[in-house]
C-alpha cells in the first residue's frame, strides 16, 4: 500500500431473506471481509472470516468423511468383540431395477424357494454406487431400496457410504446424512430438520445454521422404513418449507421426499415391505430390489470370508449338494452363518445338512465365543448360577416366541431395554448373545438409546422353537398356550411330544403369510435325538421321542388337504426332510417310475409333492405330459413349475389361470433354460398373456423351438405381440401353430410382415381354421418372396381362400425365394379353376414343393387330373361339389 491509500469499512444490513448488496469501489482491492450474523433459530451471533469458510467447510467435510468411515468401514458378523472389515468380505449383490413380484409382504421363508428360481425373470441389474444414475434425462431424486430381511440392503448403503466417504464414488455428493429409522423412533415431539442432521452427525454444528443444507447437494439415507414408527400422511401433511422448522419427524420425512424441503436433495429409504400404507410408490422416482448373492457371487462370497481356499471349496460343495441349504444361502446372513458353522468341521466329520442341525452348532459357536469373552463374569456367578448363559438363551427364546406368536408374521425385529428386562434378561449381560442378537448405539442431543434386533429372522424363529420344547420338556404347558390354544386337551402323563408336534404342523398349515413355516421345521429338527444331544447343556430330561416322530411324521404324510396352498404342502416336505423322513420323495419317485400313471387320482397336495421332487431334481426333464396324469386342474396348475426344469412341455387342456402363464414366462427366459417344445393348446389363453410370452421369447435366454397355441381363444392382437418375436434377434422360433384361433387376414398379415425380418427363424407355420380370405394370400406370397423366409411348411386348411386366393398364391410358390416344401389348402373352397391357376404355375416352372393338400375341396375331373400330373405327392381326397360349402359342415356334406 502506498502513502496515499486509503482505508475504508462499509456497514451492510439485510434483514432474513434480504439481499444485501456491497458498494463497488474503482482500483482498489479488497482484503478481508468480516461477516456478522444472527442465527433465526436463537443461535446468536457468529463472526465468520470469509478468507477462512472454504477452509472450515473443507475441514468439516474431511471430519464428516473421517467419522463415517469410522462408523461403516466394518461389521460386526456375530461377534461384538471385535468388527470385520467391510471392504474385504463386501460381496457385490444382486440388485435390480424394478422389483419382482416374489418379495414376500411379511415374511421372507414362504417365498424362498420361488426367489430362487425367480432369477427366471429379465431383470436389469444395477450397481450400488449407481442407484442415483439418471435416467434418460430423468433426474433421479428419491430411491426405494426393497427386500427381504437379511438380505443386504443395509450393507449396500454402508458400502454406498464407504465408498463415498472414500472418494470412489459420489463425488457430487457433498454430505450424507444417515438417519436410520430404528434410532429415528426414539426422537419424540418436534423438531427442525436442521436439528435432526447435526443430531446425527455433531460436526455439522462448526457450519452454523441450515444454510449449509440448502447450498451443497446433500444424500438423505433413511435405512428401515418397515421399523419406522412414523406414520407419513401424503395427502393431508402440514407444509414445511424452511429447514429450521419445527415440526414431528413423519412431517418432516413428508416433506423431504415430496421436495417442499429442500427439493435439490437427494433421498434414499430402505424397506422390507412394500411401503403402500405410508407412502404412494409415485413419489419415489426408481425403485430397486436386492436380491441377495446369485450362485456365483455365493462362492465369491465364500472364498473371501473363508481364507483356506480348500475350506472354502469343501462349504461350497457341500452346499450345492444341499437344496435347502443352496436355497437359503442367497441370503447373505446365512452365508455368513453356514460358513461360521462348516469351517469349523473337517474332511473327516460330517458337516451338519438340516437347517436345525446348522442353527444349533451356529448357537453352540456362539457359546463359545461368550464363554471366551465373558470367562470373568462366568468364573463370579458360578456359585449361584451353574449356567447362566443358557437361562439367558432361554429367555431369549421366550422373547423371541412372543414375538412371533403375537405379530402372525409381521415380525418385529427391534426390541429395547424394558423388552429385555420383561422377559429377565440382564441388559449388561446382553452382548453375550453376540451372533443372536445386535447392539446398536446412538448418542446424540436427543437421547442415548440402546436398540436390539436379531441378526435375522431365522435366528428369532429357532430360538423360539427352543423356547417351545424347552417348555414341553418343563411341562410349562401355559406358556404354550398362543401356539396350542386355550382349550388343550392334556392326557393324564401331559401332553403327548407327537400331539405338540400335530398341533405345531396344524397351526403352520393354516397360516396366510407362513409365518410359521421356519419355526416349524426347526420345532420338528429338535425333536430329533441327534440334535437333543447337542443340546445337553439347554434341554435336560427329554423323554424318548422315536415313537413320536412315528406318529408324526405318518400324520404329514397323510395330510392331503387340498385347500392348503402349495407352499404350505411343500413346507411339510422340508419338515419331514429335517426329521430325516424322505418317504414322500421316494413316493413320487415311484410314481414317475410307473408306466401307468392314468390309473390312480392325484390329489393337488400330491401334485405339489411331485412338482418339488421334479424341481428340487438335478436332471432336466424329458418331456412334461400334463395329460399323463389323472388329476384336476387344480392339480395341474400346481405342476406348471416344472416346466422351468424340462426340454418339452405339454399343457394341453388344463384350464391355466394368469398364474400360469407368469411361471412358463420366467422359465422361458430363465437363464440355462432348457425348454424347447411347448404346447399350450386349448387353454383360454387370450391376447394378454400372448403378449407376456412374446416378451419371454425375445429373451436371449430363451431356447424355444415349437409353440403351439391351438384353440386358445386368440384374436388379431395377439399376432402384433408375435411378430415382435421374429422381429427379435434373440429368437430361435422354427414351428408355431395358431390353428383354431380368430385372427383374421388384419392378424395374419401382421405376423407375415413379422417374418420377412432377418431374424425370423419360422419353418412351420399352421393356421387352420383362422377365419382367413383371399386377403391373406397376398401376405403369404410376399413372405415366400422375400430373401429372408425360411418357411418351408404351410397349413392354411379350413379358410375360405377360394380360387382367387389361389390365384394370389401361385406366384409365391413359383418365386426363386421360395423355400415351400409342404402346403395345405384343405377345405378352402378350391375349385377346378383354382387347380388349373396351381397347374399352370407349378407346372413348366422349378419348384421346392413336394406336398400339397387339396383334400375337400372341388377340383373336378379336369383339375385332379391336372394337379395329379404335377412332380409332387399331391392329396385330393374327398372332392365334392359340396365342399364349396363355408364352414366346417363342408367335412360332413357326403
């Protein structure tokens, strides 16, 4: 600065929301500016040097960064002692966009075995990292993750997180605010938004007041919508628009994902169940589904947590040999619980196979594991308790089987302090069920909370298994009462171990969600020997049980009630499997192995029996016959699955509902679809459901050859959806026959258009009886025209194409394009006139045809003899003059 600078200070005001404007002064430069404020909400005032606010932003970035690496980069994976890296045991899930139709409402158990197999259908896969990517030119703002209970969603945000607090993704993204639902239900009466994220994340305080929120693009992540307490009301929520605001946190959450609070930001929920109640799926703008670990990144996953690659070979194998353990190990948590049980068994020992055989030695682990960490607090209570850890299991167990028998299914996974002291449970002695149950801790301005949950589900479902027999053992029969009922009946020794079993299966059966489905194979599981001797240290005093597992397992077997859904009968096949029973497997298999399998009835609960035997088989099915089997159509509807598993299907006549057709859909775009042949003859088909097989066959997974849709009710829209097939370039399409449909010449025309494209495969084609004209020859002659058609078999019998459809015709079959070598105009009201135009034009020219039909038509004296000259085997039976009849009394007229 020289002597005649000059040193100036300016005063500038703006009242909240103003705009205050600086003077601009000519050469001259500025070196600092101070900023006085007053925070609205009464935070009072702060001086903020503006050559330091890109510093202090930046430094809380890199704490807010720092302390959500600090927070997600490990999981605890059963064992409070100590956290798992993250990063090296991720393993990239399955998510897709969209959803599928086989993510249970209540529980996850009932529909496994179709998740499984649900990979049938097209899905577009999206990575984690991904999930805010636009699309088109839609902006992406607000994110629905769904899917079933310990399936991953949870750990996808942690790696979202991880990776952005990393800098390897999301780098647009300036803060993530987690707030998870769970921790969320704790925050009583009103607050700010502004309160709610510098709650949560205390480093956000050094910015001062909401701004912050409002100028940088800000993540909301809100993990466990089906925990939230919240009761978020779209249609009649108060309006918030300023982040300082006031109000409940269901208001606020409203407001947020409707974009009244800061509409720039982004949101993304989690849930198991779909959020209808609450919330309209239309203010979310993607939603996607996790679908677990696929086989492949089942054995990634494997391989990554178990460091002896021999060891890990050895669980994989064993594994796959198991359907049931296959099945479920697309959820990750029980990967991570079938590995923590098998590394521990040798070459030489006999690793568990049943679901109940897992689960105990994955609580025996933990035993051991609370005994090794927990050796003082045993070593103090030995003399007044011999075995606490186990009175404290049970008491868990009771929670558990409280939970389970009050929610019917809806399942609550949280439970708090007061739960545990209800129940008898010592809170400082909770973390000793580490693997069981899950501690989560947040302090923040608004409470210190301690919130419990289960690992998952499966393990609430053994442990309340537990509970039960453990009660039966007891002869504490009152506390059976919500699963046996008020009313009964006890014999004079108590009640019989096959009559709490009974009750147990009856009680299963007639649930609506299947939620006791798990529980009831784990209470059949304990009451094996085998597994009561590895519970020596819980059950004591059990009475011989082998006579009882008699009567129960010959009372599943006999219980054939057909009103039981399928899933119900096919749980029974799992709970005989867990009492070492495959009576009903080899029974079916017997069955199959019949040569006369017309003679005795199939109930539907035996259709469902055999349709497991059939899917849960490692061989590909030949052929699937439904009209082989003498059963209802209820039965044969219960046997459509087994087309995902067979080459050739034949489901002719069996009365197929919407249901149905879904399931032959995804089998023909399953991937490794075997399914070549398909036959889905009169069924009432109609245009809908062609139009979802169309998009089946466009699939390039998709291996189908031969369909048929003779007499199903089809009319010209039906043939839009399948010229889209020949249009595909996945298609492997050769023989289809629409005969007995009506689709008219407007119908048939559009198919033909469909097959000049290069990707049309057709060789053989049938419209008998199609309500066609002379109009459709057109369209016939241009296909064999055209340098692209294959076509080499034609049955156009029983269409009213007369002489001069003939005629049209003629010049088709004599084009150098034409591949033709079998047609059929039988019953087409052909006369001596339309045999001399075939005559004439087939004649003196070359042609590949080598069979023609012309029966019931009136070809006359001079037209038989002409069409009998010609170089082809040529039928012309039953001419009359009668023929030239329309309609079908044609065929009966002499």
């Amino acid at each position: 600065m020289d002597d005649t600078s000059t040193m100036a200070s300016f005063n500038i005001t703006a009242e909240n929301g103003g705009t205050a404007i600086a003077p601009s002064i000519a050469n001259s430069s500025i070196n600092s500016v101070n900023i006085n404020y007053t925070n609205s909400s009464g935070g009072g005032t702060s001086r903020v040097d503006s050559g330091k606010g890109d510093y202090i932003l930046e430094e809380v970035l890199d704490e807010h960064k720092s302390r959500l690496r600090r927070r997600f980069q490990g999981v605890f994976e059963g064992n409070n002692q100590e956290k798992t890296s993250l990063n090296q045991i991720y393993t990239e899930l399955h998510i897709i966009k969209g959803e599928s139709k086989t993510v249970n409402e209540e529980h996850e158990i009932p529909g496994l075995d179709a998740a499984f197999k649900a990979r049938c259908v097209p899905e577009t896969t999206i990575n984690c990292n991904d999930i805010f990517e636009p699309l088109q030119d839609m902006h992406i703002r607000v994110v629905l993750t769904r899917g079933i209970a310990g399936i991953g969603k949870t750990v996808a945000v942690h790696k979202f997180i991880l990776d952005w607090a990393g800098g390897q993704s999301n780098q647009d993204i300036k803060f993530v605010i987690v707030l998870p639902f769970q921790e969320l239900n704790s925050v009583k009466g009103k607050t700010s938004l502004q309160k709610l994220a510098v709650g949560f994340h205390p480093e956000l305080k050094k910015l001062g007041g909401g701004g912050v929120l409002e100028d940088h693009k800000t993540l909301f992540i809100f993990d466990g919508l089906d925990e939230s307490t919240a009761q978020m009301d779209f249609t009649n929520s108060e309006l918030v628009f300023d982040v300082t605001a006031e109000a409940s946190v269901d208001v606020l959450l409203t407001n947020l994902v409707k974009g009244h609070l800061l509409s720039s930001a982004l949101v993304w929920m989690t849930s198991r169940s779909r959020p209808t109640g609450q919330m309209a799926l239309r203010w979310f703008n993607r939603v996607t589904e996790v679908r677990g670990f696929t086989q492949s990144q089942k054995e990634k996953y494997f391989r990554a947590k178990i460091t002896n690659p021999a060891q890990a070979d050895r669980i994989i194998s064993h594994v796959k040999v198991s359907r049931s353990l296959q099945i479920m190990c697309h959820i990750p948590v029980f990967c991570w619980i079938t590995a923590s049980v098998l590394q521990d068994f040798d070459l030489e020992s006999k690793p568990p196979k049943t679901l109940t055989e897992i689960y105990i030695h994955f609580l025996l682990i933990q035993k051991i594991i609370q005994e090794h960490k927990y050796h003082r607090i045993k070593e103090k209570k030995q003399k007044t308790m011999a075995q606490p850890e186990d009175h404290g299991i049970l008491n868990l167990a009771k929670l558990a089987f409280s939970q389970l028998m009050k929610s019917e299914g809806a399942v609550s996974r949280v439970f708090y302090e007061g739960d545990l002291k209800t129940f008898g449970i010592e809170v400082s002695e909770v973390s000793m069920y580490s693997g069981i149950c899950t501690e989560i801790f947040r302090k923040s301005d608004f409470s210190v909370n301690k919130i419990y949950c289960f690992v998952h589900l499966s393990i609430q479902e053994f442990l309340a298994a537990l509970f039960v027999f453990h009660s039966y053992v007891s002869k504490d029969f009152e506390s059976l009462t919500p699963l046996l009922g008020s009313h009964a009946s006890y014999g004079s020794g108590g009640l019989p171990l096959d009559g709490l079993l009974k009750n147990a299966v009856d009680a299963a059966m007639k649930s609506k969600n299947g939620h006791l489905d798990l529980f009831l194979r784990f209470l059949l599981g304990i009451s094996v020997k085998s597994n009561q001797d590895l519970l020596k240290g819980i059950l004591s005093g059990v009475p011989s049980s082998s006579d009882a597992i008699e009567r129960t397992t010959k009372y599943m077997r006999e219980l054939r009630g057909d009103s039981f859904p399928p899933e119900r009968f096919i749980n029974l096949f799992h709970g005989l499997f867990e009492l070492n029973d495959h009576s009903m497997q080899e029974e079916m298999k017997e069955y199959l192995a019949s040569q006369d399998k017309a003679k005795e009835p199939l109930s539907p609960s035996q259709c469902s029996a055999l349709a497991y035997v059939l899917l849960m088989s490692d061989e590909t099915l030949d052929e699937l016959d439904l009209e082989k089997y003498n059963m209802s159509d209820e039965g044969s509807r219960r046997l459509v699955p087994v087309v995902r598993s067979c080459r050739k299907a034949m489901l002719v006549s069996c009365n197929l509902d919407t249901g149905s057709y879904e399931i032959v859909a995804s089998a023909l775009q399953c991937p490794g679809s075997h399914l070549k042949e398909l036959d889905m003859s009169c069924n009432n088909l109609q245009d809908s459901n062609v139009t979802l097989l169309s998009k089946a066959m466009s699939s390039p997974h998709c291996k189908l050859e031969s369909l048929r849709l003779y007499r199903c009710g089809l009319t010209e829209k039906s043939c839009e959806a399948l010229a889209s097939v020949f249009e595909s370039a996945n298609t492997q399409l050769k023989k289809l026959d629409l005969s007995d449909n009506s689709i008219q010449d407007s119908g048939v025309n559009r198919l033909f258009s469909g097959m000049t494209s290069p990707h049309c495969n057709l060789e053989d084609l049938r419209l008998a009886r199609c309500g066609l004209t002379e109009k459709s020859c057109l369209g016939v002659t241009s296909v064999l025209q055209h340098e692209n058609s294959c076509l080499k078999k034609l049955d156009l019998s029983d269409n009213d194409l007369k002489d001069s459809g003939v005629e049209a015709l003629a010049a088709g079959l004599t084009s150098s394009q034409s591949k033709l070598q079998s047609l059929s105009l039988s019953g087409c009201l052909i006369s001596e006139k339309g045999c001399q135009c075939l005559a004439s034009a087939l004649g003196p020219k070359p042609s590949c045809l080598k069979e023609l039909d012309l029966s019931y038509n009136h070809p006359g004296d001079a037209g038989m003899r002409l069409i009998s000259a010609l170089p082809l085997k040529a039928n012309l039976s039953n001419g009359a003059k009668c023929r030239l009849t329309s309609g079908l009394k044609k065929r009966e007229c002499c």
